[in-house]
C-alpha cells in the first residue's frame, strides 16, 4: 500500500458532509459512521463502534475547532476519510474548550508504524484530476476557512512534508511579545564616568565600564531599600483620606508613612528583610562593556548590604540539610539579556528589585485548565486564590495575576515583573499576532473584589490591595498557566539605564513627609489597650483574655525575639529532654529577625516575619508552657487556633511593613540571648515601649482572620 498520500488522495466529493446536523459528540459519531458505512460497504454499527472505542481513549479534539475522529476496521485495505463541517458547535471536550468541525479517519486494522507517519501528514494539499471538483465543494461550503487550509496549485508529494505541508507560505514577521510603550520613568543621573561613545567604521558604540556598571547597581539597592515611588506614597495617603476607610486601614497607612519617613532619612531601611536581589538587564547590540557584567552587578550589591545597615538573608547549603549564611547577601539573582534593533541598540537598561521571603512567598502558579476561560469561572477561581495571600507578605499589595504563557517560567517571570510595573505600558487590547496585553476592565473589577473581601490592610477593612495588574498571554492549546504575586508594603524597586548621556537610576521619593497629613494617633479611631510585658505570664494572659478579637494594643516591656532557626534548636531541646527555656516561659515571643544596627541607636530595623512558618511548633511549645503569647504578621493556620484554644495562648498581629518605625520609635534596647551562630535568626531579648498589636488569636480558639475565611 503506498502511504505517499495527500487529503485529496484520501477524500472525494462525496465524502465532503455539510452540514453535519448532530447535537453532541456521540450523535456527530454516529452520523460520520453513517456517511462511512455508505462510502464502503461496512456496517454502520462497527464503524460507530471504532470511531467509539477510540473517543473513549481520550477526546480527538485536538483544538481550534478542529477534531480529528479515527478507528481500526477490519476488511479495510485503505485510509477512508470524511470531511465534516458542523451546522451547530459540537462540544468533543476538545484540549482548548473550543466546539468542533471534524475529520475523522477509518484505519486498516493493520496499523504499521509506516502508517501510522503518513496518517499524521494527511492534511498535506494538493490538486490533481478529481481535485478540483472536490475543492468547488470545499470551497462552497467555506470549509476550508474555518477547519482546515486547502488551496488550488499543482499536487506536491514533496518528501518529509508535515503536518501543515501545503499551506500557502507567508512572509515571516517577527512579533514582539512584550510590545511596551514609550518609558516615562522619572531618572535621576549619576554623573557620566566610565561612560564614552566610540565610533567603529559608520556605527557608534556606547563603550561602559565595569566601575559604571557596579556603581549603579550599588546606588539602587541603597536606595530601594530606603525610598518608595511618589505613586505608592500618593496610594498610602489616599487612604487617610477615604472615609470608607476604616480605622484599622488607616492606623495601617499612617504607620507606613511614617515608616517611610524614617527610612528616608538613609540610615534604617524600610523594612528589616532587606531581601534578595534581583537584577534585569537589557544590553542594547551597540553597547560594549568589559564582559564581567554580572561579575560587576554583583559587586555593586555587596558593596550596598556591606556599607549599610541591611541584612544579609542568603543562606548557602553546605549539604542537603546544613546551611550557612552567606554574610554578603549574595548570592543576587541576575538576567542579562540581549536586546536587539528597535529596543534602545545604543542602551543598557535594567531593573533593580529588593524582594523580601514574605511577598515572594506569595507567589502562586496555577496549571488550570482552559475550561476556565469564561468571566464567571474565572472571577470565582481568582476570588479564591486571591484569599490565600493572606496578610503575611505586608499588605496593601500591589496584586499581579497573569493569565497564558507559553511556559510556567514564562508565567511567573511576567507575574514578577507586572507586580513591578514594569510591564505597564503593554497594550490594552490583543492581536491574533499573540502578543501580551493588559486587561484594564479585568484589573478593576479584580481591585473592587478585593475590596470586597473585608481583610483590609492587614487587620479588616477595604484596602487589601492598592491596585491589580491583570496581563493576558498566549498559550499552548492544551495549557492555561495562572500566576498570582505581589508586591508588598515595601514596594522595593526602580529602573536604571546606561546611556551615550550618562548613568541613570529610577528618581524615588526623597521627601516622603508631603504624603504625611496632619493627624494624631488618636484620630484614628479605636481604643487601644496598654500591657504591661513586665508581669508575670499569668498576668498578662488575665488581661488579654477579657478583649476580643481585632482589639489593638500597646505593648511596653520585655520581648523575646526567635525565629524559624531558633525554633529548631529549641525543638532539639525538648526532644532530647531538656525541657523549655524560661525565657520563653516568662516573656513573648516575637518572630523576627534584624537588620544591621546603625551606629548610636538601639536597634537596627526590626519588623514582624511570617507567622505561618512557626506553626508546626505551638502546640508542643505550649504544651511546655512557652510561646504562650506570640507576636508576628499574617494569618496562621487552624492548628495555631485549636493550641491557643486549649493551652490558653494568644496570637497578636504586628503591622507587617514599618521594621524603620517600630526600631526608631518602640525599641529601646537589643541583647543577644543564645545562638549567636544564627545571625540575624539567634535568639534575642528586647525592650519595646508603646509596641502596636492586635488581638488575633484568643484563648477560646476566636480567630479573626477564620472570619475572613483566611484561617
């Protein structure tokens, strides 16, 4: 039998149905077998029973409309087609979701792997003798349009065609996916050293040093980690000013702002998770530099966490279960990549990102399915998804949700840089070219969901998010990748770009103080209870058991401050029977871990880390009598309740985001307790004065986030 066959071999006039009247998939098989059994011979039952059989293996819907029926018979000794153009859509749980016209194959019961290769090239087209009848009726049903591509040209048999062999060629236009506007970012220079244009035959070449490199990747940590954008401190005090708003939303705000204050100032930085960093890069094709860019980028971030007050958060693993710090906070995460004519050839361009462990850890991938793709389903998921950020990393969030890409990294990366706003000047709408696109009605409807949800900025209310990037890619057929990520409180992040002009750096807020209105504490709303860290543990608890849930705090006395590490080794000791310390006994525990110390002061910069992540430890803690009152940022999990619950402790939330207020303002002393091998995570004692809290977790298994269905 000679495989060397194209459709129009396979097909005949006769075999063209249109339109196909069936109402769903096994009618539409049925049917195919009808018109099958009439081209030859065979019964109608087997057939339907082969296209059956086969469909029951898993749908041949392949996608984009198209399905692709088959089955082996016995007493046939060729390929036997038909080509089918529905009268309605016909749902064949295809991969995309998407109804179907079908094609569908009847093979020989002797199914060779030789047949088997030409079966998959059968779309290949070509006319010859009976042809062009057949494509009269092709083309007067307007088949061809709509399923597969047929055209009038001589018949080609040309060796190794594929599946498309046979589509008319069209001329190749490179699309870019990441289509962006004009860049309307506000720089500041650095000065023009290590910076010089050479010309090279007609060509200018923009010549860059590796000082000028390392330069500006030193002065951008330095500054990310003190200074915000205008429009995220515009968001803050927008909130001070909404009377929807509620106390608890702007208690949150205002101590932002006032965090923001004091980080400008360049000696605390705003948040004591100085994170990791991150570096973009895009080297224009007229831009020459000493080939250690990296090498370079790397030097520049050393030298921002040396010479401030930053903290060193990288830990290297010496084997699978032993790490050490790194003492560098290296090593950066950085992405070099070449950019090409039209994109800035004479321009090396980057992104700069601080991203702390608590908002990277709310980065999600999803891999739904394209069933998901109609408004109402969509909007369900994400509302459901959206609620599993919580309140850990730091809200009000700066929420990005990508929907498509081409793979999950594709996804993810998009998600990161959305939640930057580096993507903000794609296009609102898209092309069948695929490029990426902004969807402006879904990022509103999305915001006023989020404001529906009650968990505020932190402890109840409507600012859960500042405002939400929704970017829509292509994707593979039989994929729909969803990613969701934010950015935090500490919006930590700024462009930078090497031009023939200079070295320039993202123009961040400097003066923070003119989104700072004047209002007192007070006027914020809600009375704040005084506690007294200094009693006895069974004080303490006496008093916050008479306050319920969301009541705020003012916390003045003595703090243990242990974390992920510490947590660790206190486990050892009770396992191996050394029972618990009395320092946990006695005082708080606060989850945290600092920064750097600056000269003349008490405490370096020292904000709540992620609760969550001490869950697996509060029941036997508490079991032992320690960590009877916890102190950390974010929602916790069921097992945290049903401990408090039955040893009688209490969570108390701390305002994720102001680690510069709260050590400028609340902390008096820091002494170094045990573990001083951990670093930043060893176990310390600190005095703190007028603390803001809030009751989370009581002692009767009252939660208040479970109310926000965060629990």
């Amino acid at each position: 039998m000679d495989w060397r066959m194209t459709l129009i071999d396979l097909l005949s006039p006769a075999a063209v149905i249109s339109p196909l009247r069936a109402n769903g998939k096994k009618q539409a098989l049925l049917e195919l077998a009808q018109h099958a059994a009439q081209l030859t011979g065979l019964p109608e039952r087997d057939l339907f029973e082969a296209l059956l059989q086969r469909e029951r293996l898993g749908s041949t819907g392949i996608g984009e409309g198209i399905a692709i029926p088959h089955g082996r018979m016995a007493g046939i000794d060729r390929l036997v087609g038909l080509f089918a153009r529905t009268e309605k859509p016909v749902d064949f749980d295809a991969l995309d979701g998407q109804p179907v016209d079908s094609v569908p194959f009847a093979t020989p019961q002797r199914s060779t792997r030789s047949c088997r290769n030409r079966r998959r090239r059968l779309p290949e087209q070509g006319t010859a003798g009976r042809g062009a009848a057949l494509f009269r009726r092709l083309a007067f049903d307007q088949i061809a349009t709509s399923a597969i591509r047929l055209r009038e040209a001589p018949a080609r048999r040309a060796r190794g065609t594929s599946l498309h062999a046979g589509v008319p060629p069209m001329a190749y236009t490179h699309v870019d996916l990441f289509p962006l506007g004009p860049d309307e970012t506000p720089y500041r220079c650095l000065g023009s050293e290590g910076v010089s244009v050479e010309r090279i035959g007609d060509r200018e070449v923009l010549n860059v040093s590796r000082e000028a490199i390392r330069r500006l990747s030193e002065q951008a940590f330095i500054d990310i980690n003190h200074l915000l954008r205008p429009g995220h401190l515009a968001q803050l005090g927008k909130i001070l000013d909404d009377p929807e708003a509620t106390s608890n939303d702007k208690f949150v705000a205002y101590d932002l702002l006032k965090n923001a204050n004091i980080a400008a100032g360049g000696v605390l930085p705003m948040c004591q998770d100085t994170g990791t960093a991150i570096i973009m890069g895009k080297k224009g094709r007229r831009v020459w530099t000493e080939g250690e860019d990296e090498e370079a980028l790397g030097e520049g971030v050393a030298d921002a966490y040396f010479k401030r007050n930053l903290r060193y958060s990288q830990v290297a693993p010496l084997s699978m279960f032993e790490e050490k710090n790194t003492a560098t906070n290296l090593p950066a995460q950085i992405d070099i990549y070449a950019e090409g004519k039209g994109h800035g050839e004479d321009a090396y361009k980057f992104l700069f990102v601080a991203k702390g462990g608590g908002s990277a850890n709310k980065t999600f991938l999803f891999q739904a399915t394209p069933s998901l793709l109609t408004k109402e389903r969509m909007i369900a998921f994400l509302k459901e998804k959206i609620l599993t950020l919580g309140t850990a990393a730091c809200p009000p969030y700066h929420l990005a949700i990508v929907i498509g890409g081409t793979s999950a990294e594709q996804n993810l990366k998009t998600v990161k840089l959305a939640s930057t706003k580096y993507l903000d000047a794609l296009p609102t709408e898209g092309s069948a070219s695929g490029h990426a696109f902004r969807d402006l009605a879904m990022e509103e409807e999305i915001h006023k969901l989020t404001q529906s949800l009650g968990v505020g900025a932190q402890f109840g209310g409507k600012y859960f998010c500042h405002d939400v990037r929704v970017i829509r890619l292509p994707r593979h057929g039989a994929s729909l990748p969803i990613g969701l990520g934010v950015s935090c409180s500490a919006d930590r992040q700024a462009k930078g770009k090497i031009t023939k002009d200079g070295i320039f750096l993202e123009a961040l807020e400097t003066d923070p103080s003119k989104y700072l209105p004047e209002v007192e504490d007070t006027s914020l709303g809600g009375d704040v209870v005084e506690v007294d860290l200094n009693r006895p543990m069974s004080e303490i608890l006496a008093t916050l058991t008479k306050y319920p849930v969301k009541t705020r705090l003012s916390l003045t006395g003595t703090i243990i401050v242990a974390r992920d590490s510490a947590h660790a080794k206190i486990r050892e000791r009770l396992e191996s029977g050394q029972g618990m310390p009395d320092y946990l006994k006695n005082h708080p525990v606060y989850y945290a871990g600092p920064a750097k110390t600056p000269d003349g002061m008490a405490s370096g910069s020292f904000g709540p880390t992620t609760a969550g992540r001490m869950d697996s430890f509060v029941d036997q803690f508490q079991s032992f009598g320690g960590s009877m009152v916890m102190l950390a940022k974010g929602n916790r999990s069921a097992a945290v309740r049903e401990a408090c619950k039955t040893h009688g402790g209490f969570y108390l939330g701390s305002i994720g985001g102001p680690a510069a207020r709260l050590a400028q303002d609340c902390i008096r002393k820091v002494e170094l307790l045990e573990y001083p091998e951990l670093g930043m995570e060893a176990v310390w004692r600190i005095e703190v004065e007028d603390f803001p809290a809030f009751i989370v977790i009581d002692d009767k298994g009252n939660d208040f986030f479970k109310e926000l269905n965060l629990g």
